[in-house]
C-alpha cells in the first residue's frame, strides 16, 4: 500500500522569504503522479501544483516549484516570495497510475507573518 | 472556468437521521470523487464513479451509498449517521484521457453536522 508522510506539522515564514515543505511516499509502482494542495481557512482544497513521476524536469507554477527525487521518494514544495495569502494547510497527494483514490499525508501547517 | 458545485454547503442532521449530499462535476469531467475529511484530518477517499459506474472503494461505511447519473452529477446518500460522521464532504472531478491520469479538481465541501 502507498503511503505519504509530512514530517512536519507546523511551519512558519515571513512575507517575502523562502519556505520549503518536506514530503516523502512509498510505492512499488514506477508510473504515478504527485500533488500538492492548499486548503486555506476557507476549507477549499485548491490544486497548487503536479508531478508525473515519469517526467525528470521538476515542475514549477509561478512562485511554487517542487523537487522531486524519484529514487529516495522524495517531493518537496518551494515557495519563493512568500505572501500573507500563502497562509494555509498544505498537502501531499500521491495517485498511482490507475487514477483512481488520491492518498493524503497529514499536512503541514504554514503561516506566513509580516 | 466553472468549478465543482457541491450541495447543500451546510447540512445539520440529528443522529439516525439520513442524508443526501449531491455533486455537479465541473463541465465534461466523467469522474468523481468523494473524500470525508474529519477535524484536523487529512481527506480520506470515500469511493469513486467513471461513466456512472463504481471505479473504486475506500473506506466507506456500509451506511452510506452513491451513484453517478447519466449527466455525470454525483449524489452520497447517508443513513443512520452517526456523531462520527460529522466531517468536511469533498466532491472531486476529473476527465478521463485514457492514457494518462488527469489531476482532480476539489469542490468547496458540505460541511456536515450531527447532533
């Protein structure tokens, strides 16, 4: 069974500066996709950003990249020129190739301060 | 763009009672998605329609049930509820390509209250 993990609960940053949010899966299979999500305090779970683990080059959208190390399962985000709007839950979402059910790690927390 | 439309948003229910929660997919999506997502949890995957029939299964109670209708709208129908089953329901959608597997795309949930 696939399994994600977030180790770490809460992060903090200030406005403008960089924060990168840790995520590790397991999986046998080779072909699978990688996510990350925002739920912000609205509840709304909201795309950020997706890797197909077949692809080498690291996904980017705007100030949101990711870097993504197939063989150690490994699927960090970067946010760079961080903004009080950043402030939000963030989840790693791991779907096998079957696409069906997305697996969730249990969140990071970031607050983006002033 | 449109988005999945989920209702009701809000829904109060008293214990034993049942419920129906519905699911607009975002316009030519043919899949969805349902997840519960208790307090300070993550979302868990309920269960999952392609062309209105059952793609997949999570951990959903024998108590609830859902179907997908021929213009692709979901509805979760919950029966006998629990205080437990008071969560965040997210609906989500995505389009099937055949080859690759296309992300899905979250509604805004139906918050659901058991007293």
């Amino acid at each position: 069974a696939q399994t994600v993990t977030q180790s770490q609960p809460e992060m903090s940053v200030q406005e403008a500066e960089t924060v990168t949010l840790s995520c590790t899966y397991d999986t046998s299979e080779n072909n699978y996709y990688l996510f990350w999500y925002k739920q912000p305090p609205s509840r709304q779970m909201i795309l950020v950003i997706r890797q197909e683990a077949y692809k080498q080059q690291n996904a980017t959208e705007n100030r949101f990249s990711v870097n993504f190390q197939k063989a150690a399962k490994s699927f960090s985000l970067k946010i760079s020129d961080s903004q009080l709007g950043d402030t939000a839950m963030y989840f790693c979402a791991f779907l096998n190739q079957a696409g069906t059910a997305l697996i969730f790690g249990k969140g990071t927390t970031l607050s983006v301060s002033s | 763009a449109a988005g999945v439309i989920q209702s009701p948003r809000h829904l109060i229910k008293e214990k034993r009672e049942t419920a129906t929660l519905k699911c607009y997919p975002i316009p030519r999506h043919d899949t969805v998605y349902w997840y519960q997502q208790g307090p300070g949890q993550d979302p868990q995957f309920l269960i999952s329609f392609y062309e209105k029939m059952q793609s997949d299964k999570g951990s959903i109670p024998d108590r609830f049930s859902a179907q997908q209708f021929s213009d692709y709208h979901s509805e979760l129908n919950m029966s006998s509820l629990e205080l437990g089953d008071s969560a965040l329901y997210f609906c989500a959608s995505s389009l099937y390509t055949g080859l690759n597997t296309d992300t899905q795309y979250f509604g805004p949930g139906t918050r659901l209250t058991v007293l």
